[in-house]
C-alpha cells in the first residue's frame, strides 16, 4: 500500500480502526485502481481526511485511543468484516462430510479482530447491497454472511480481478436460496438411488473385480444431472466430458445411457473381440456416446471420452474434441456444446498437464467458451494423503491460476450441490471462462476395489465405514422434514434394483456376446481386419494438382491488403516462391504452401499450430504477416477466395503434452480436416511421449478410434548438439504395428507435398509422422520442379536414376538429409560405383518397392543401410531386417558409434564424424 494518499493524508493502516491491515491494504490498492470496484463506506473513507487524534494514535502516542463507536467508523468495521467472509469464509465452512458438524473457526472472521463486540449485533448499519439490503443489523449480517460461506459451500472467488465476475457471484451467493419443491428433491433422491444401486449391484455380483466405484461420491451423478439439465434448459446442444477411471461406469450407466447389458458383458468377458481392431482396453477406460434424457423428456447428445491410465491426459483431448465441434459450427462461431472436466484431487494437484490445459483456456487456439471442471475429492491419493501430495492449501489451488471461480461443497448435502453446478453453469455461460466445482467427499473403499485403504489410513476409514451413504442420510433428511414419505424411498430404490437384476439375468442367459454397435467418430471407428491393416494403409489418393492451381496458391503470398508492410527481411522469401515455379527449384516451404492451400482450394480445412509455428522455427513458413507498422495481422492463405475452406495457424503455447492431446482430440472429432502439430525441434516431442503412447500409436487397438492427426518433427544432425538434433525415429517406429501410423522422412519438396495430400485425402484416417528438415529448407540441392507437383503421387522409395546399373557393385539406402552428403561425396570422388537409393517412408514398409530397386543391380553387390544418427538410435534397428528381406542378401549398417545422446556438443567436432560417417560408406 503507498505511504502517501492522493490527497497527501498519511497512510490508511488498518490497526487504527481494530480492522486487519491485509484487509485495508487490499480494499485501498481496489480503490486507487478502480474506485467504483468498492463498497461505498470504503469509497468514503479514502476519500476524506483521517482526524489527527487517529494519526497520532497510530503512531504510537500514549494518549488513550479515540473512542471509535460513531456510526461510520462501525460502518467501515462491519464492510471490512463482509470482505473478510468474502475473501476467508470458505476456510471455515462445513464442506467435509467426514467432519460433519464440526464447528470450524478463523482468527481474522472473529468480531474482535474488527474491533465489534457482542453489544454491536442489535445495531443497524448501511451494508450498501449486501445480501440485496440497504441497512441491516450486525446480527442479521453475520447471518447472512456464515448462511452464504460457511455453511456446506465453500466459494473461493476474490482472487479474481474483474470486478464484475466478483459482484456477479456475490449477488447469487449472498442472495437467500429459495428450498428445493418436492419434485427436486425426489429427482436428487433418484440420481443418487441409481448411483447407490448400481454400485452396490455390481459389488454384490462381481465381487473382487476393479471397477473404481464411485461410492462416497454418489453426487457427482447428481452435480452431472443438474449440469445437463441446465444445458438443456439453455439450448445448449451437447456435452463432452473427459473423466479418468474412478465412476467411469456409473457415469456411462448413469449419464451416458450405456445400458446395463453392455456393462454386465464386459464384467463377463463377453464382449464381442470383433467391435475393436485389437486387444481393446479395461471397460473402465473405454469411451461411449449417448444421449442424456431428463425425466420431463428433454435431451441432449453426451459422450465420454476414451482414456488410458494416464491421470488427467484426457483433458485437452477432450478440449481438442469440443474446439473441433465448435470449429465445424456454421460460420466458425461457438456451437452450444459444454466441455465437462471431472478430474481426481491427487491428480488435479500433481499432474502438470492440468494447469497446461488451463493455461489453454483462453488462447485463441484453444478456446473452448469455458470448462466446467469437477474434481471429485476423496481428500487421499491412492494412498498418500494431502500432506504428502501437495503444497497447496486445496486441490484446486492450481485454478486460481487462470482466476476460474472455486466452489468447495459437501457431497453430503446434494440440494448443495445441485445449487453449485447451476451456478457454475451460469458462470460459465456468462463470462466463457473456466469454473471448478470441488466435490468433498470420500472414498468407501481403497484405490481399487481389492485393495486395503486401512492400512495406510486406519483413522479416516474408521469414519467412513460408521458413515451411512449420501442417499440414506438424504433420504432420512426428507422424511424427517416431511418432504416425503418413507414408503416412497424404499419404492423408488426397489424400482432401480428391479431393473438391474433383470439385465443381470438377461446377460447371463444369453448365450452368445453381443454384436458390435454402431461407433462414432470420437470414441470408436468401424473396425479394421489386424491383417489386412498394413494393406489399406498403402492406399493412396490422387494428389497431384493443376498448374493453375498452383500459380493461384502463389499468387497469394504476395497480394497482401492496400496499405500492408510485410517486412524487409520476409517480402523477397515471398517474391521468390512467384519465381521457383518456373526457374524449377521449389523448397520446401514454397512445397508445404502449395501442399495446404491446393487442399483449401479442395474443400478442406487445415489446422496448423505449434511452437512459432506461423512464421516457422527457421524463418521458413510465414504463414501469418505482420504489418512492420502498425502490427495488424494477415493470412496469405485465407485470401483465395469464399469457395475456399479455412485455414487455422496458431502459435501454440510452449508446451508439448498438453498442445499436442489437443490437437489429437482435434483430430477425432475433425476427420475432414488436415491436423498438423509442429514440435520446435523433434526432439521436444518427447515431452509429449504419454500422448503418442498412449493415443496416436495404440489408441485403434485399443478403442477403435481413428485419427489423422499429423506431426511435424524436424530432424537431422547439422551440429546443434545433442538437444537439437533428432526427432527420435527410433521410438516412433518401435511402436509401429499393424498398420497404426505412418512414419516418413522425405528428401524432396516434391515429395512432402504428395505426403501431406495423401494424409489429407486418403481413405483410411491414420496418424502420421514426419520427420521435416532444418538446413534443407534452404538447400538448392533438395528443389523441386513444378511437375513433380502437377503429375505423380507420392514415392516411399526413391530410386537413383543416374546409376549405370551395370557397374554397381554397392547400394547405399538412406533416408533424409544424409543423402545429399552422401551424393556430394559420390560426385566429387566419380563413383559410378555406387548408386544411392532414398528410403521415404519408413512404415509402413515398402517391401515390395525397395525390393524392385534392389532388384535392378548385380546379384553381387553389397547393401549398406547409412544413417547419420548413432547405431542404436535412428531407424536402423528396425528397417535393418526389412532391407535384409528386400534385397535377399546380409546389410551393413554405417552410422555414428552407439551413444546414450543423439549428437556431440562440439559443431567441429560433429563436422569431423559427418566427413569419416559419409567416407566409411563408400570404403
């Protein structure tokens, strides 16, 4: 706070009216800022002279203190008092339902700490709006305040700056809550009978089998209930929710509509192996779409998304799903869809990829219009407990990062809860921002349902087991206030029972599994024969363009609006793409142009972000121009024309995991788009690893779903050192299998450009990965001429159409930049000796056409596979047998020695290796 107030009075110091300094300082620094931001007996006070009497009070006279009982000094105290509920309430309100009715107390809440005392309750004084009133009593105010954030809810929102986000949710929490009808509360008492039912059902016939019940945190079933009947009620059109495991199956029975057969089945091991390509996954990770139907018939499409174990990864692959719905609504506004995150305390508080998704929130790539986050609370890890899991005071803490609005409530009390997610809702649709609803509750059994909680937490569990379920205590609660009657309860569970039971029987009676579903485009993808995969992946499209196309797609680059300065150093890149055309030396960023708008000018979408990806790591792309003057912001490729489709660049934010499971979840939901994710270098996509592991690589097998998206990895040792040298083919091709992705490394522009169409336009929809250049996006070697885009398709196997066959008695196949060294070094030396040959595609595996090249030359002659990375890195380890296969005779491998990293530090140092690598293939 300034020592000195704008009129020149000395500082306000709180000590001087018995009201906390913090709380003062905070309330003066809102009024420097924006006085209309506080109250008005705030605004008052700063804005008049202190009496002397207090200046010398404060500092430090012996005088007896000035009497402080006037009325504005009382007022000021009791404003000062409602802040401290606003900012501290929630630290003392009964949100535990393992503590149930402990009265909870705070040093900075108590009357005293404000200089009131108990002869103060019956005097009135000027609250300006509080609680909707003019002039209220102490005691009426202190009821109002412990009624509105002490009791079950616990509202954390005064870390957020704007002013009108805080006056919105004071205005509904400090407003009396009208009670729930009857009719609300037999639907509440419904969600939670069914919740209860289910598990107890399923516990009671399956006993010993996983299923990471939701037992002691039946309300998320209701929280959920509320939240959709709000987005019905607001028009909103559909909802997707990412969750991880724990009452995954309560939320398919329960929300998504998966019936109760489909459930039993997968507990049966019943399921048909025909409805996934592979080995498919636990049916607690598995995806599912519905439709949500209230009991007055409204409904609206719903779907949980597919997740591996992988705690919290599933949220920006949810939020990438809902930005690719969105996306496809007409004229590229929002579509009414409602991303719903329900997320594990442990996990929300210890997996970094949670605040990556919610730093994503309100990027202009990511935007989804807010994220109704639920963290169902179990106040325990698997078994580590807060204390060990956490340095923060909540869970949640992480939220206030992006100033998301937190509601702590008591499970216990689901009328409480039903209140917060409508809120929540409103929130969320008012301001399009992310909200956290904090679901305190409990979990009955251990982390799984044959594990031992007591053992690590004997206490806690003590308390639980003596504690009857949500449902009995809500029931109880009805019949004692004569809501309703108890014939009703126990009728209404009976029904619920009656219905399980019955699909019970009907599973175990039906002698043969079911038979596979419809699928969807998220969760699942009709199924592919594992045999014949690699086959359809070898498809291809028609991808060459028209000459006029691609002067068109040009012509772009440098008609930029009346008044636009690009800048010096990127109009002549531009003005030289208008000239390879016809000079014939197309690079690489003039290829990747041509690739996306020909696509555009097609009819289909791309979708380009990473980091500095507009403009390109290496200065190459462009994609968006800067006005050197002014900073407004142009798209070359948007201009060609309204019949064209859109084209999204974006500039991620620094982050791998959390960007690149958006754009996988993008992916899913946009089939009839191009996706490209763009690593900085790619190496840096190993902080996405659980992303490619876990989704692109395996995510077919494991829940038929498909998705196209695509990776831009640039790669090759040109003496960067270790960290910028290698995208990591190894581990990419390590987990190629059955035809699930391709992986390629181009040496042509012409070449890249076919790769990308046929990803684009191809029939089957499946990952790619390519392995992009660094120095040869400027190598006049690596051109192209203008038909290699106009004719032609794309070649996995380049051949060497210089060699005179005949005298070949060596075949060196490589892949990427080390052809050209490896070229520059034949013709230096005149080997006619030796042809080069240019593997493309990595996997899957050209056999049949390396084979034909190889095939070409003397019986004799010997093969060497030549890669710059190190032995035990690179591609060797897996083409070395498909080569051997291919040309039917032993393969040397020449690479770099084996190392434990990519490259050296030292450039001279690399130089030397390159020079003795390129020697040692020829010799």
């Amino acid at each position: 706070m300034a020592s000195q107030s704008r009129a020149g009075q000395p500082a306000l110091h709180g000590l001087e009216f018995g009201i906390n300094e913090w709380l003062v300082d905070e309330q003066y620094e809102r009024y420097l800022h924006d006085p209309g931001s506080v109250d008005r007996t705030w605004r008052e006070l700063f804005a008049s002279p202190i009496p002397a009497a207090r200046r010398e009070a404060r500092d430090g006279a012996t005088t007896a203190r000035e009497s402080t009982d006037d009325a504005a000094v009382k007022a000021v105290r009791v404003a000062a008092l409602i802040e401290a509920y606003r900012v501290r309430g929630h630290l003392v309100a009964d949100t535990d339902p393992l503590t149930a009715g402990r009265v909870a107390a705070h040093p900075e809440l108590e009357l005293t700490a404000f200089g009131l005392r108990d002869d103060d309750l019956q005097r009135e004084f000027v609250v300006d709006g509080f609680s909707g009133q003019a002039i209220m009593t102490l005691h009426d105010v202190l009821n109002a305040l412990q009624e509105s954030y002490c009791r079950t809810v616990g509202t954390e929102y005064m870390h957020i700056q704007s002013s009108q986000e805080r006056r919105w949710i004071q205005q509904r929490i400090e407003s009396p809550q009208p009670p729930p009808d009857v009719a609300e509360q037999l639907q509440i008492l419904y969600r939670l009978g069914a919740a209860e039912a289910f598990e107890t059902f399923l516990q009671t016939k399956y006993v010993g089998q996983k299923r990471y019940s939701l037992e002691g945190g039946e309300s998320a079933i209701v929280l959920l209930d509320a939240l959709l009947l709000r987005c019905i009620g607001q028009g909103v059109g559909e909802a997707v929710i990412g969750m991880a495991h724990r009452g995954r199956l309560n939320v398919l029975a329960n929300i998504i509509g998966k019936s109760y057969a489909e459930i039993f089945d997968e507990f049966e091991d019943a399921v048909d192996i025909r409805s996934v390509q592979g080995s498919g996954d636990v049916k607690y990770h598995l995806g599912a779409e519905g439709t949500y139907r209230a009991l007055d018939g409204g409904v609206i499409a719903v779907c949980v998304v597919a997740n591996p174990s992988h705690l919290e990864l599933v949220g920006p692959v949810a939020q990438g799903v809902v930005r690719a719905k969105q996306d496809r609504a007409a004229d590229g506004g929002e579509a009414p869809v409602l991303p719903i995150a329900v997320h594990g305390d442990a996990a929300f508080a210890g997996q970094g990829v949670v605040f990556e998704t919610l730093n994503m929130s309100q990027l202009p790539g990511y935007r989804t219009g807010g994220t109704v986050h639920i963290v169902i609370n179990n106040q325990l890890g698997f078994t580590t407990s807060p204390a060990n899991g956490r340095s923060s005071a909540y869970a949640t803490d992480v939220a206030r990062t992006v100033q998301a609005p937190i509601f702590h409530v008591n499970a216990d009390d689901p009328e409480a809860v039903v209140r917060v997610a409508r809120l929540a809702f409103d929130y969320r649709q008012a301001f399009h921002k992310d909200v956290v609803v904090d679901l305190m509750c409990y979990r009955r059994h251990g982390h799984s349902e044959v594990d031992d909680p007591s053992i690590t937490q004997p206490a806690m569990y003590d308390r639980i087991d003596a504690r009857a379920s949500v449902r009995k205590l809500y029931a109880e609660a009805l019949v004692r206030r004569g809501d309703i009657t108890e014939r009703q309860v126990e009728g209404a569970l009976r029904d619920y029972q009656g219905h399980l039971e019955r699909a019970f029987t009907q599973t175990r009676a039906r002698p043969v599994p079911l038979s596979p579903k419809p699928v969807n485009s998220v969760n699942h993808l009709n199924a592919i024969d594992p045999v014949n995969a690699q086959h359809a992946a070898a498809s291809v499209a028609a991808t060459a363009i028209t000459e006029a196309a691609a002067r068109q797609v040009i012509a772009s680059q440098t008609a930029v609006p009346g008044g636009f300065t690009v800048h010096a150093r990127v109009l002549p890149q531009l003005q030289r793409r208008t000239t390879t055309l016809d000079a014939g030396t197309i690079d690489w960023a003039t290829a990747e142009t041509l690739a996306i708008g020909s696509l555009l000018l097609d009819g289909v979408a791309v979708r380009l972000a990473g980091q500095d990806s507009r403009r390109g790591t290496f200065g190459q792309r462009h994609a968006v121009l800067t006005d050197r003057r002014t900073g407004a912001e142009h798209t070359p490729l948007s201009s060609l024309g309204s019949r064209a489709a859109d084209f999204a660049p974006y500039d991620s934010m620094l982050s791998e995991l959390g960007a690149l499971a958006f754009e996988y979840g993008y992916s899913l939901a946009r089939p009839d788009a191009l996706v490209l994710w763009e690593a900085q270098f790619g190496d840096f996509a190993n902080g996405a690893q659980a992303v490619i592991d876990e989704y692109i690589a395996s995510s077919e097998q494991k829940w038929g779903q498909r998705s196209g998206v695509t990776l831009l990895l640039p790669h090759g040792l040109e003496g960067q050192g270790p960290d910028h040298s290698s995208g990591r083919i190894e581990r990419f091709l390590q987990l190629c299998a059955q035809g699930n992705m391709t992986v390629a490394m181009p040496s042509l522009p012409g070449n890249y450009f076919h790769l990308l169409r046929q990803q684009a336009l191809g029939e089957r929809r499946r990952p790619l990965v390519v392995f992009t250049p660094k120095s040869m996006l400027r190598s006049k070697v690596a051109a192209s001429r203008l038909t290699e885009f106009t004719m032609g398709a794309f070649r996995a196997v380049i051949p060497d159409e210089t060699a005179d066959t005949a005298r070949i008695r060596r075949v060196l196949v490589c892949s990427g930049k080390v052809f050209y060294d490896l070229d520059a070094h034949r013709r230096s030396g005149g080997l006619s000796d030796t042809a080069i040959v240019r593997l493309e595609r990595l996997y899957p595996f050209p056999t049949e056409e390396l084979g034909a090249e190889l095939a070409r030359f003397p019986a004799g002659a010997e093969v060497r596979w030549v890669q710059e990375e190190p032995e035990n890195q690179g591609a060797w380890s897996f083409v070395g047998p498909h080569v051997h296969r291919a040309a039917g005779c032993p393969v040397v491998c020449v690479s770099r020695p084996q190392a434990p990293a990519p490259a050296v530090g030292s450039a001279r140092r690399h130089a030397g290796e390159q020079q003795d690598l390129v020697r040692s293939a020829f010799h």
